[in-house]
C-alpha cells in the first residue's frame, strides 16, 4: 500500500531539512525561498519496536517495517492560489498526496531568513490555510454552478444531496474553516473524495522548535491538539550524526525516551488511519499496512493478491498475548490464540496466519 504524506510550509521553515532527515538523503536545503522547485519524494521506514521482539523470539532471518512516504513540496506564499511564487506548482503537487504536513516554524535563528521577516507561527498557519482554502472554494465554486445549471432540468435525489453538501462545504470555506469539518454521510463520501479537496485530507503540523520555545503554548487554527507535533529539527541532526548507543545516552541526558523524528513518523502514519498487523517467523518477521477497517480477507489479499479469492480463515494472536505466552505454541496451548473468519475487521498488532485454499 503506497500512501504519501505531503511536506507543506513557508520559505524557510525548515521542511526540506525535515525530509533529509526522515530519508537520510542529500536534498539541497538552502537558505533561500524556493529551493524546492520540484518535488522530493522518499520511503521512510516506520519505527516499531515490536519487529525486533518478534524477531528475536522467532529467530527471523530478517525484519521488514512498513513504509509511508514523505513528499517535500516547494515552499507557499501568500496568494499562492493565484500564481504568486510557485503557486501552481505546489497545487499541483500537493493534490497528489493523501495527507498533509505543515511544517510551522517557531525557532528564532537570525542567520536564517523568514520570508516575512518575522517569526510568527499563527500568522504563518493562517497564510497556508488561507490558500488551501481558496484553492478549494474556487473547486467547490465551479461544482456547485455546474450543478445548478443542470438543475435546471430537474435533480435527482442523488443530485440534490450533493448540491446540498457542496453548499455546507461553501459554507465552512467562507468562514475560514476546512472542508473537513462538515459531516459527510456514507452514501455521498463517494462523491466528496472524488472533489479531492485540499482542506479535506488529514492533517498534521509540526512545530520546528528550539530549546528557547519547545514548551511554548500556541493555538493553532484548524488543527486538533493530538494532530500536532513538536521537534527540534537542528537537535534531530545531531543525534542522527551519532551510533545508536549513543543517540540512546544522548536522549537519556535530555530526559527523552526517543526521538522526536520516531514519535512525527509514527504520527504521521496514523493521521493516515492506518494500522500494522504483523507476520513472524525463520524467514521474517514483518509488518504489513492496511487501512482501519480492513477485514481479514482484504488484509490477507496485501500479502498476496491470490490470498484475498482463496480465503479460508485467519489464526490470529495480539501481540500483547504472543509475547507474554512466549510464542505462537505457547498462546495456542493457553486459548489466546483466535480463529477469525471472513467478517473479522483488523486490529493494530495483530499477528496472523492466513489459511487459504488452493
């Protein structure tokens, strides 16, 4: 499953060094508006600490994490909507993505420039909003004409309906708030991911902070609390210079159990509504995304196509239970191992055993 999270922000706000920093690639981060002209793309393992558990209690072979992937898209300005600086360019690219990731700077560093000249993360949020939202009023706008035109010769039911959603969606537009704040229900998600509006994907922010302003209180706009995180990118690239033993005695003297770039990554995966079920064994022990919500036999179908037509059941075991039963045989022979059928909807952890037919 290949799902891509967009990397968004001002000139200069850290975004670029974000992305080399998730894929440990060279992309140039100069201190300069619109370095970023094309988009960098890049697969950023996802941290989790079951893998090597697992591993080591079946002696795998090898491990392999899941994925997401990280998209670095070229820097906004004000009225990007209508062609200032690279405004057409970052539609164009960020359409592509299904999240996004403000990057919002609230570091003070004098030798590098903010393209307002000012460190002021609100008013920075509120610019990029500004032009997601007008992007999509502007999409909204020539549906919902286009609708009214036809309307002239009479709606359906169906139509109607929509109308009325793209009206609400108008709405929350106008006032300054995302598409995604209007309740959408079952019949017409269809039709509204098909509008692929920008201010309706998930979303996160993430503060690039220093030590002078990492426990900083701000209120955002249009985020939740839970969607936003805090990271030190210029400290990230120090520890990232150092060996494991010593990122993990470095972190110790800072009071932190892990490194913020982990704890963005694995945020990021989630604002993706996604889940990790895992597999283990001599070969491999390996995680595998599907979507929340998924059923076994679709999850079966991500190891294999074939698997999804030829199901026949899933043995399933959490990973809290194999580990405390010490393994597969261990939480058999003490009931926690579970037979699921085709209606069973996936669970983060789960670790499965498809059984299929020929």
């Amino acid at each position: 499953m290949s799902l891509s999270i967009g990397i968004v922000g001002l000139p200069n706000v850290g975004k670029s060094s974000l992305f080399n920093l998730l894929t440990q690639n060279c992309v140039p981060a100069e201190n300069y508006p619109f370095c970023t002209i094309d988009p960098n793309v890049g697969c950023v393992k996802v941290p989790d600490a079951r893998l090597d558990v697992l591993a080591k209690m079946s002696a795998s072979a090898k491990i392999i994490p899941t994925m997401v992937e990280f998209t670095d898209i070229a820097g906004i300005v004000k009225d990007a909507h209508k062609g200032e600086g690279l405004g057409n360019k970052f539609l164009a690219n960020i359409r592509e993505v299904d999240a996004i990731c403000q990057v919002v700077r609230i570091f003070n560093d004098p030798n590098v420039i903010h393209v307002s000249n000012r460190v002021n993360p609100k008013e920075d949020k509120e610019i990029i909003d500004l032009e997601l939202i007008m992007a999509d009023l502007d999409t909204v706008t020539k549906k919902l004409d286009s609708s009214k035109k036809s309307s002239r010769s009479g709606l359906s039911k169906e139509a109607e309906a929509e109308m009325k959603l793209l009206e609400s969606i108008k709405a929350a537009l106008d006032s300054g708030r995302f598409a995604s704040s209007v309740p959408v229900i079952d019949d017409l998600r269809p039709f509204a991911k098909q509008l692929n509006l920008f201010t309706a994907k998930p979303m996160m922010v993430l503060l690039n902070v220093d030590e002078s302003t990492q426990n900083t209180s701000i209120d955002l706009p249009n985020i939740r609390p839970e969607d936003i995180c805090r990271i030190n990118v210029k400290l990230e690239f120090e520890l990232q210079a150092l060996s494991p033993e010593e990122q993990k005695e470095y972190l110790k003297e800072l009071g932190m159990t892990e490194r913020g770039l982990d704890r963005f990554i694995q945020k990021a995966y989630s604002i993706l509504e996604l889940l990790t079920f895992l597999t283990t064994g001599a070969d491999e022990t390996r995680a595998w995304t599907v979507r929340k919500g998924t059923k076994a036999p679709q999850a079966a179908g991500v190891i294999h196509t074939d698997f999804e037509k030829s199901f026949i059941r899933a043995e399933v075991i959490s990973y809290d239970d194999f580990v405390s039963c010490g393994g597969e045989s261990g939480a058999r022979d003490q009931g926690k191992l579970r037979v699921e059928g085709k209606d069973y909807v996936m669970a983060d952890g789960d670790i499965c055993d498809f059984k299929v037919g020929v």
